[in-house]
C-alpha cells in the first residue's frame, strides 16, 4: 500500500488519462459521484482529487456545469523547469 493519500493517487490516475488523452480538452470528466463509485473510494476523497486536478491546473469547474479537461500546452514547448517550484 502507498503512503501517499488515496485522493492524491486519484488524481495521478485521472492526470495520466488526461496526459494520454483519454480525457480530451474541453471535454468533462465523470463526476464525483462516478469516480467515487468506479474507483470504489469515498465521495470525499473523489472530490478532493478533483481539488488536487483543479491545482494542478489540469481541469476547471463549472458551478452546475461539471470539471472540465483544459487545454494542455504541446509536449516540448513547455516551460518546466525554468522556474523553481515553491
């Protein structure tokens, strides 16, 4: 068993459906309800991936609408690594 957070290892799981664009941009991902129900966790813990995603500026959220995949920068033309991480 990993000793990160189930929620944060949510998240890396819907970050690489994202990177591989299994999630397209501007395309919702399933909702808190479903991801607690297909990854059988918590609602709780569904919700703070999508507030892990939301700061990892992968996704945005709608108030009534849903979270959304946002565009991605292309491989190659991002800029990581030039500035340090706090």
């Amino acid at each position: 068993m990993s000793a990160r957070p189930l929620y944060v290892q949510l998240a890396d799981v819907i970050t690489k459906k994202i990177k591989s664009g299994e999630l397209a941009p501007d395309r919702p991902i399933p909702s808190e309800n479903h991801l607690a129900d297909e990854y059988g966790v918590a609602r709780l813990t569904a919700r703070r991936a999508a507030q892990e995603l939301r700061e990892r500026g992968l996704i945005v959220t709608v108030r009534g609408k849903g979270s959304f995949v946002v565009e991605q920068p292309p491989t190659g033309t991002s800029h990581d690594g030039d500035e340090p991480t706090p």
